[in-house]
C-alpha cells in the first residue's frame, strides 16, 4: 500500500480568480512506514501575493523570483503521485489548484483524480470527532504529535505532520521502524540476526516498574483515542496467551 501525504501553499484562495501554487510539499509512505521519499518544490507563480496568503505561509515574490515555473516540474510531481492514495488535509482545495495548474499546460495531464486516489483527512477526522476542531492544530494537540516548529504554514512540514497525524488517527500508532531507517541501518530482525551471526553479548535493560506504569498509561490513551487496540497491547495478550506459565 502506497500513500503520498501532500500540501500546497498558493498566492490565494481561489484557483478561478487566477490564483496560483507556489509551494509543494509531500512525503511517501509505504505499508504505513515513511520510507524517507519525498517531493518538495517552490514554484514561480509569476504573479503578486495576497497579503491574507502572505501572512500564513509567509512566502514572498521576491523569493519565489528565481524558483521554477509549474511547468519546470509537475512531471516529476506526477512521477511521485502516480498510483498512489493521494492523502490531503481538505483534499478538494489542494486538487482544485493542481488541477486548475494541469489545465494551463498546454500538455493537459489528466487530473490528479485519474492519476491517484484521493482521501481527505479533514473529513476522516470529522467523521472520527463530530463536532470538534479538526484542523491540523488541533488534530496535533489531540494526538500529542509535536508542532512547535509550525510558526508558519509549510507544505514541507505539513506534510510531515499530517503523515504523523494521520497514522494515529487511522492505526493507533506509528510504525516504530521505517523503511528508510531498515536501507540506513538494518531491521529489527536484521540488527539481531547480525547480533547472534557475531556472537555479541547483549546487555539485556528490563523496565522498573515506573516505567511499566508509564507505558500502561500510554497504551490506555492510545486505547481511548482509537477504534483499534495498541498492537503492544495486543502483542503482549498473545506471549501470554501462548505462555500461559508466564
């Protein structure tokens, strides 16, 4: 399974007044794991800015001067989407603006709709908490994911964060080890059979039992948080099961 986690900042709300993307920001995931992979551009929208758009991203004409034109990169956009789940925080306004730019090439590519599959997590949190807040703000502060760094909008950084958002929103928790940490540095399994292949004697830190509190703790918010168990949780029923003696 596929997904690309996207988000765009633009000159303005509305792709039909001529308003344009200027910033393109996305990150891979493949089998819920980050593999590293991702896409990040400032675009050229060789137009002016308006100041409501200024003051939430904070990119400026002036630096966008020198950057490529749209043109200069959607087939290296469409490269990375393509055949993918197409993840987007209020999904209709980022497409409505790749598709407004699709339509001013004069190569036409198909729209993005045809190119991937599309969902919305704005509307996956509205369904999950009905009548809360679910921009990406409050979705951090309700999961506990880190957003300090978000003093501006950043498709970059939003993209990143909606990854993490979206993963505990939708699975209870995420992967631990990702693709990209197994091609730098081995899996789990692989560091552990590389640890026997060497005859290498592993210190073995068991937890106090603070530190047993805290984890139950953890898992008992995770649990109440999602429709799903933890799959700590649940990898510890099964030892148990299958070790009744303990």
């Amino acid at each position: 399974m596929r997904q690309i986690v996207l988000d765009t900042e633009t000159t303005g709300l509305e792709p039909d007044m001529g308003h344009r993307v200027i910033e393109i920001g996305a990150v891979e995931l493949v089998n819920r794991k980050l593999t590293g992979r991702h896409f990040h551009k400032y675009i050229n929208p060789e137009r002016s800015i308006d100041d409501g758009a200024l003051e939430v991203h904070g990119i400026t004409r002036e630096f966008l001067a020198d950057k490529p034109v749209f043109e200069d990169v959607v087939g290296e956009l469409i490269d990375f989407i393509k055949g993918g789940d197409l993840i987007i925080h209020n999904a209709p306004f980022d497409v409505s603006f790749l598709n407004y730019e699709f339509n001013l090439l004069q190569s036409r590519p198909a729209p993005v709709e045809s190119i991937c599959t599309i969902t919305d997590s704005l509307a996956v949190a509205r369904h999950k908490h009905p009548g809360q807040k679910n921009n990406l703000d409050a979705l951090c502060r309700r999961y506990a994911v880190d957003n300090s760094q978000r003093q501006l909008h950043g498709a970059l950084l939003d993209a990143e964060i909606l990854a993490d958002v979206y993963l505990l929103m939708t699975g209870g928790q995420t992967l631990l080890f990702s693709q990209a940490g197994d091609e730098v540095g081995g899996s789990r399994g692989a560091i552990a059979a590389g640890a026997r292949d060497a005859d290498i004697d592993l210190k073995i830190v068991l937890a106090d039992v603070a530190e047993l509190a805290e984890h139950e703790a953890y898992l008992d918010f995770l649990n109440e948080r999602n429709s799903a168990p933890p799959v700590w949780r649940s990898l510890s029923e099964d030892i148990v099961h299958a070790n009744p003696a303990g």
